[in-house]
C-alpha cells in the first residue's frame, strides 16, 4: 500500500527553521539585544573583571564568602528566592560582607515555559524573599539559564531590575574538578568580563566544592595577567 504523504515545501521548512532559530537566538542567546537590554560585559578601559555567583544561598556560600574575604574580593550573588527563605542567616551574611546581591528568581523555572503571570510572581516574590532576609531590594537581575522573554523583560522593567547575564564561565554546573573550572574562566577572561559561577545548585543535588576550590586559582590566575577583580556594580558603571 503506498501513502500519498502531501510534500511540505522547501521554502517552508526553510522559514520555520529560521523563525525557530531567531526565537532561540533571542531567548537563549547571552549577548541577544532583541527583547531587550542586556549587560553581558563592562568596561574593558579599566583592565577589570566581576565575580558573580547564582543559585545561593547553599552550605558552600560560606566557604566562598572565606575565600573572597582572603583574597580582598567583592563578588555578585544573584539568589533564589526558596533558598533564601531557607537559609536567611547566609543571604544576610553575604550582604554582611559588603557583597552585591541579585534577584535569580524563586524557584528556578525556565522563563520561556512559565505564563507571564508566573515570571512576574517568581520575580516579585524572590524580591520579597531577599528584602526580608535582607533588608536589601535588589536592582539588578540574572534569568534562570540566562533564558529572557518579552514577559521577563516587562516585569523586570516594572520591579526596576537590570537584567545581567556574563561574558565567561566555568560551567560548574557540569561535573569538572576545580582545575577544570578555573581552566574555563581562564582561557576567554579577558579585561571587562563578568565571570559566573555557582555558590548553589538549584536541583539540590550536587555540592559546589569544586567551585570553591577553583576560586583561588581564577583569582590567582586573573590577577597575573594584570587583571583586577572590582564589584559588579563598579565594572558596570559609567
């Protein structure tokens, strides 16, 4: 038996495709511009870069907060809301420390599946959470995977929060030893650049030990090259 399957032009698959990668490009993308503003780097002039850290707070926060304090260093922690609910003594130790902190929403979902009354709640409800613990209001935001909708843009807008996403990382969210870690950040850093990493884990399931140990190699490392580590509020300024 043959079927008579009606043949899909190739002009069409052709725009689908490419509607397709245009949605990606401007949802996934890190330096995408197309919904809206985006700070994925900061002044290059100044031979500068930025530590910033997502998913806290976590039981590793405070042996990164040790590592940056030895080392003089003054980082971004862009916290979920849940997690700061859990642990509000360390939310309120990173703000102790004179470290910035941002909103990385409440529960860690993807922008691009949640309705826009969700992406405004998880928002606005891990602004809540972070003042509370706090005292602090977050200016300055970090999407879940860096994924931004024009929802996402609309809320942010409407809470005042700048959205932020990084020029270099050592994807530790992945299974890699320390080494690993600093290697990645190491080999694209360059002067301007926002560096993520990850205090956190926002599944619960693994530990960022690696993360801490990697930290004084990237600062080493940096700071060999001639590059010094300034507050992501300073790096972005002007």
């Amino acid at each position: 038996m043959t079927l008579n399957l009606p043949t899909i032009p190739l002009a069409f698959i052709c725009a689908a495709s490419g509607a397709w990668g245009a949605v990606y490009y401007a949802t996934y993308a890190v330096r995408s511009q197309l919904l809206g503003r985006t700070r994925w780097r900061g002044r290059a002039e100044t031979n500068a870069v930025a530590l910033t850290f997502d998913d806290g707070p976590s039981d590793q926060t405070p042996e990164v907060l040790d590592v940056l304090a030895r080392h003089d260093v003054r980082a971004a922690f862009f916290m979920i809301g849940r997690e700061v609910e859990r642990r509000p003594d360390l939310a309120r130790e990173v703000a102790a420390r004179g470290h910035e902190i941002g909103n990385h929403s409440y529960s860690h979902p993807i922008y691009l599946y949640c309705r826009a009354h969700r992406t405004r709640w998880e928002l606005e409800r891990a602004q809540r959470a972070i003042f509370a613990a706090t005292g602090i209001l977050p200016k300055v935001a970090r999407p879940p995977c860096g994924v931004r909708t024009p929802a996402y843009f609309r809320a942010a807008r409407e809470l005042g929060l700048e959205t932020i996403q990084w020029t270099v990382t050592g994807f530790d969210w992945k299974k890699r030893d320390a080494a690993e870690i600093a290697r990645a950040v190491l080999h694209r850093l360059e002067p301007g650049a926002i560096i993520l990493l990850h205090d956190g884990d926002s599944s619960g399931k693994s530990d960022r030990r690696a993360t801490v140990a990697a930290l004084p190699i990237i600062i080493e490392g940096a700071r060999s090259r001639g590059l010094s580590f300034v507050s992501l509020d300073e790096l972005l300024a002007g």
